[in-house]
C-alpha cells in the first residue's frame, strides 16, 4: 500500500511506468486506502475504523498517527483511481476486496 503516500503527480508517474513495463496480459495488483466521494461515509467509516484500532491501541496513539498520516496522505476516490487505470491502458479492472476506506483492485494490460 504506497499510493496513499505517494503526490498526484507521483500517482500518475508510478501508474504510467507500471502499464508502461508491463506486457499485454500483464497484470497489477494494488490494495490502496481511499476516500469516499460522500463526505457522511468517508465520516462513518473513519469512526468505524478507529472503533477497531481501539481494541489494540489508546486513543491518544490513534489520535497521533492520525495526526502524522493525514498531512502524509494523499487519498484518491475509488472512481479517481479507476480513471488512473483507464487513462494508463489497462484494458480491465476489478475491485476484489472492500473494507471500509481499504480496496483491492486487479488490473490487466
């Protein structure tokens, strides 16, 4: 999971160079963090979440990774990241794993 640490411009770089190496019929697996395109939902499953991270750490250590993560991220939608795919020349796509702000996607050249 990179892609959530890398700028736009480095998105689109490592999205570009990745299609570019890759033969036709080759493949791409990314599991990516993201952010909902309806702000109540990007709110909910943030508080789920943490709701989880509560069972293992103190709220002051999630308040403070929060803190370092979110001038660290740069978090695309899922719809951001499917034109990524597209505009790249990846011929198919498929979302495989759904979790909260958490995906999976395959894409094929």
């Amino acid at each position: 999971m990179i892609t959530p640490f890398l700028t736009k411009k480095e998105k689109e770089k490592f999205f570009y160079l990745v299609s570019k190496n890759l033969n036709k019929g080759g493949g791409l697996i990314i599991i990516d963090k993201i952010k909902s395109s309806d702000v109540d939902f990007e709110n909910l499953f943030i508080d789920m979440y943490h709701e989880f991270k509560m069972k293992k750490f103190s709220a002051l250590n999630i308040l403070k990774k929060r803190k370092s993560l979110r001038t660290a991220m740069t978090l695309n939608t899922l719809e951001q990241n499917y034109k990524l795919i597209e505009k790249n020349k990846f011929s198919k796509k498929e979302l495989f794993f759904k979790y909260l702000n958490f995906v999976g996607i395959v894409c094929v050249k």
